[in-house]
C-alpha cells in the first residue's frame, strides 16, 4: 500500500467555483489539536482509491504540519487511525470549524 496526498490548490484551480478551498493565510497558520481535511490517493493491489479524511494537527514543521489520520479508510486497512501524516498548506482542503 502506498499513499500520497492530492494537491487541493490545485484542485481549486480546475474548479474554483465548485470545489471550495480556505484561503490560504488560514491554512497556513494551524495550530496543534485543529482539524484538517486532506485528499488521500491510496494505491494497492493495482487499484487506486481516492478518500478525503480528517487529521488532527500534532506538529507545526518549518514545511507545513505532521497530522495524525483521525478516520479509518474504507479501501484499506493497511493505513489506520493515529498514522502520522506530513502535509503542506497546500493540501488541505478544509478546515473543521466547531462554531
């Protein structure tokens, strides 16, 4: 199994009026304990499966975030809950927002 995550700025260009992304000063500026979603591209078994899922921001890095994957995926078991994930701004594709 092998995974790598969707650009989401780049899916806002192809779309801009359907596919919604925050502005980048706020995905730029999360802070440990928020809510990210990202866009996972998941490879196995010669198939590819594409599953937005959440992760919790554990660390601020000079490049971007290290997010621990706070769903289980539906097209594997391989990756699971509390995997650390390395993401950039650029990735993220929504923010959660309890209000």
């Amino acid at each position: 199994m092998y995974f790598e995550l969707d650009d989401g700025e780049a899916l806002h260009e192809e779309a801009p009026a359907t596919f919604y992304i925050p502005p980048r000063e706020q995905r730029a500026n999360l802070q440990p304990g928020q809510l990210a979603k990202l866009v996972f591209r998941i490879e196995h078994d010669e198939t590819v499966d594409v599953e937005r899922m959440w992760v919790i921001v554990e660390e601020v890095t000079a490049t971007g975030y290290v997010g621990s994957l706070n769903n289980q995926p539906v097209s594997t078991d391989e990756l699971q809950i509390g995997a650390l994930v390395p993401f950039g701004p650029e990735h993220i594709i929504q923010i959660y927002d309890d209000e």
